[in-house]
C-alpha cells in the first residue's frame, strides 16, 4: 500500500467520524505492517485542545483501519 491510498483511507475513516479533515494537517509513516496517520489540527493558538489531534492505524496489507487513537 502507498502512502497516498493509507492517507485517503484514514481521512475517509475520520471523516465517517465527524470529523472536518479540512481543518487538518496530515502526515503519515509506516511501522511494521500499518501506516499511522497522524491529524494535527491547524491552530491560531499555541494551546492545543481535545479533539485538535488524533491518530489513524491503516493496515498496509488489508488497507482497512485498524485503531483510532482520539486526542486528549
């Protein structure tokens, strides 16, 4: 799996969550066999709140996702 297809799953995933992925910066790195898909919200503050990040787990051999870490 590329890194482009592990990024559009996981902002599909968010996105049937709730989630605005507009309002989202995105970066992506495997390890092991998953890609973690890390979305950082973008900030007018240097004060982070819940819910300004979380973290998508996509399989890369299936391409599903595996686990959703929500921020605290």
């Amino acid at each position: 799996m590329e890194k482009t297809h592990a990024i559009q799953t996981a902002i599909h995933f968010a996105s049937e969550q709730g989630y605005n992925v507009s309002l989202y910066q995105v970066r992506a790195s495997v390890q092991g066999g998953h890609w973690q898909v890390q979305f950082q919200r973008r900030l007018d503050s240097d004060k982070p709140s819940p819910g300004d990040f979380f973290t998508v787990l996509v399989n890369s051999a299936t391409a599903t996702v595996q686990a959703f870490f929500p921020g605290k």
